[in-house]
C-alpha cells in the first residue's frame, strides 16, 4: 500500500444535499422520544398483557402490575447511571436488558394483540376472555422464544458472509482482491475481549488483502475499553488493515481510538487515501470520517470526501470507507466506485429497521447509486446495548472484487 494523501483534510468541502422536509420533521420529533418512549414500552405490553378482557386474579394482576411500574421507573435510571456521565458498566447493562426486553414485548403485545386476536375471533375460538389470554400467553411464549435466540445470536462469532462485487472500472490485475469487513465491534459494558479475539481468529481464516473497520469499535474511550479492542493488534491482512471513525467514537474521545488503532498497527484513514497495487494495476483506498465529526468540536474531524481524494488519479477506481451509509449520495456523486459502511445494524431488533430506513438509504446488503456507484452496508459484527438480535444477524462480510476486464482464454 503506498500512501499518496496528504493527512491534513482540505478546507473546504461541498454541502451534503439537502434533506426532505419530512425527515427534518422526523429528526425534530426524536427529541421527544426519550420522554415518551419509556411509558409506551412498558404500558402498553402491561395494558395489552393483563388488562384487555383477561379478569386475572389480584395478586397476578398486582404482580403483573409491578413489573412493568418497576422497568419504567428502572430502566431510565439505569441508562443515565450506564449512559449518562457517571458511565457505570453494571447499570449499562441492567438498562441495555431492560430496553431489549421492553421493545420485544411492546412489538408482540401490539402485533398478537391486534391481529391474533382479530383472527381467533373470526374464527369463533372461546369467549372473550378466552381469546385475551390465549394472546397473553403467545405474546410471552414468543417474546422469551425471541429474546433467548437473539442472545445467543448477538453473542456468537459472526458467520462470514461471502460475495464477489464486480467494478466496473476495476483492472485485470486486481481481480479476485479479497477485502474482510468488519464493523460495529461496539465493545462495551459486557466483556467481549474473548469475543473479540475470536472475531479476529476468523478473520484471520479469510486471506484477506485488505482488511478494513468502518467505525463504532466501542461505548467508552480506548482507555477503558483497550483490553477488549486489544485482539484487533493481531489481525493479518496482505496490504493494510485500514479504519475510519464512527459516531459512537464521538461520543468517547474519537482522538484517542484513532490513536490506539494505529497503535494496533491500523492505518486511520482520515480524509485521505492509500493505493493498493496489484498485477499492475491500482485501486484507490479512501477513508472519510464520520459525518457527525465536525459537530464533535474536535479540530480537524469532519467527513470530507475531496479531501480523501486529494492527489488521486481520477481515472482509477475507488474504494471508499464511510460509516454510515447516507454518506453515499456524496460518494455517487464524486463517482466512487464502492463504498463500505455499517451503522445500521440491519436494524438490530425487529422491526427497528423500519425506523433505521428512515434516516438511511439503505439498511443491509449490496445496492446501487447514482450512475456507478456501489454501497455494501454490513449489519454490523457486535450490538449496541441491548445484547439482542431479533431477525437481523451480526456478519463478517468477505468482499472479493472482480474485473470484467480478464483476458480472455486462448
């Protein structure tokens, strides 16, 4: 890899395109979810669970009643005591649980509610308070089904998923270029250092010429979540091992991830560009920070695309890394050829992802911008908070890039 940028971003950069009216609407509204989110998240279920028709007894209704009073009065205190400035990991994690818990219960009670008991009662099945507590028990039966198999899958070692990304513009000689994804480590409360360190073990299976992180390594400063990143200092690839920032770095000190990764023997591509050269031909590498840098206050940090690609050749193709796939309608139009980012966690817990598609163009998989412009977004290696994945698995995406220009065979 021969680095050909200049490591100071440029000071200027063009305005990203303006957003729809609509999503500023939404954007305004999010404010007020953490006041109003809470009481839905725990009344509704209870609501759903004990008081539409069941007529339970008292002390299952008081008992029933005293759980949900205790996770809405709980769950926020333990998220700002985990969250907030104190940062206490224990709290985090009693808070994290509580909002899996919370949003897998609100979405079945609200979904078995409504429409399996519209269906036992077209069907005729018992009496009304029959039907309500045959929706009590579903709503319980699959939300513990759900939340016991999101564990085990937020837990696990990501598998590997595999593709081959034809570019267009990509050269005989770099075809067959394996570039490993990884993204959204989100280390945190819970220990994962064994985690992480069998993360990389895989990624160290795949051969990888180029291996890149897209952001979100950790909740915490690289002081305090080193020991888990630590694994990452081991990870082989036959080129570079090349990281860009992510939001959740803004959050805890962004200066000093970059600092501990280049420490592990990454290259922090920040605004600017490396060249992997093969069989005599080149790809541009670049990287941008995230796009909520420049908010960050940190001098020098913002997301800055000219910058990144200052000094390339025009005509070669590009590799770009942004964390977050919304990046993309500047990448198509500055013409990149691929773009990785993360971010959205395929939406993490069904049906987050409605939400997550809202604000991004794109929530998981491979798909198309502009006139050239390719955008694989990855759901993500780790979880943030709660340690749940409903319907949407963690991954460690193998990219193997093809040319169309091969020689053909004599």
């Amino acid at each position: 890899m021969t680095d050909t940028s200049d490591t100071r971003p440029a000071d200027s950069e063009a305005p990203a395109p303006r957003r729809s009216r609509s999503r500023s609407r939404l954007h305004r509204l999010m404010r007020y979810i953490p006041l109003i989110a809470p009481v839905l998240l725990w009344a509704v279920p209870c609501w759903m669970l004990l008081y539409a028709g069941q007529h339970w007894t008292l002390p299952v209704t008081l008992a029933g009643t005293a759980l949900p009073a205790l996770g809405l009065v709980g769950m926020p205190l333990a998220m700002a005591r985990g969250h907030g400035r104190r940062q206490q990991d224990r709290a985090a994690v009693v808070g994290d649980i509580l909002l899996g818990i919370s949003w897998v219960l609100f979405t079945w009670s609200v979904l078995l509610g409504v429409f399996l008991r519209l269906g036992l009662t077209v069907a005729g099945v018992g009496e009304s308070q029959d039907r309500a507590r045959i929706v009590t028990w579903a709503v319980l039966g699959v939300s513990a089904v759900l939340l016991a198999r999101g564990h085990a899958e937020a837990r696990r070692v990501p598998r590997v998923r595999s593709l081959d990304v034809e570019l267009p513009r990509l050269g005989a000689g770099l075809d067959g270029t394996r570039v490993v994804l990884i993204t959204d480590t989100h280390y945190g409360p819970l220990d994962r250092a064994r985690w992480s360190a069998r993360v990389c073990e895989t990624v160290n299976t795949l051969e990888a010429d180029l291996v890149c992180h897209t952001g979100d390594i950790a909740d915490g400063t690289a002081e305090r979540r080193r020991a888990q990143a630590a694994p990452l200092g081991t990870v082989r690839a036959t080129h570079a091992r090349i990281y860009v920032t992510g939001n959740h770095e803004y959050y805890s000190e962004a200066q000093g991830w970059v600092d501990l990764m280049d420490e592990l023997g990454w290259e922090p591509l920040r605004n600017r560009h490396l060249l992997l050269e093969r069989g005599g031909d080149t790809l541009v590498v670049a990287g941008v920070d995230d796009v909520t840098a420049e908010s960050s206050g940190l001098a020098g940090h913002r997301a800055h695309l000219a910058g990144a690609l200052a000094g390339a050749d025009p005509d070669l193709p590009v590799l770009l890394l942004a964390h977050q796939p919304r990046f993309v309608d500047r990448a198509a139009a500055a013409g990149i050829d691929l773009q990785l980012s993360g971010h959205t966690h395929g939406g993490q817990i069904w049906p987050f992802h409605h939400l997550v598609r809202i604000d991004q163009p794109a929530l998981a998989g491979l798909s198309h911008h502009g006139t050239r412009t390719l955008l694989y977004t990855s759901r993500g290696t780790g979880f943030w908070g709660p340690p749940f994945r409903v319907f949407a698995p963690s991954e460690i995406t193998l990219l193997v890039l093809r040319s169309p220009h091969l020689p053909s065979s004599p």
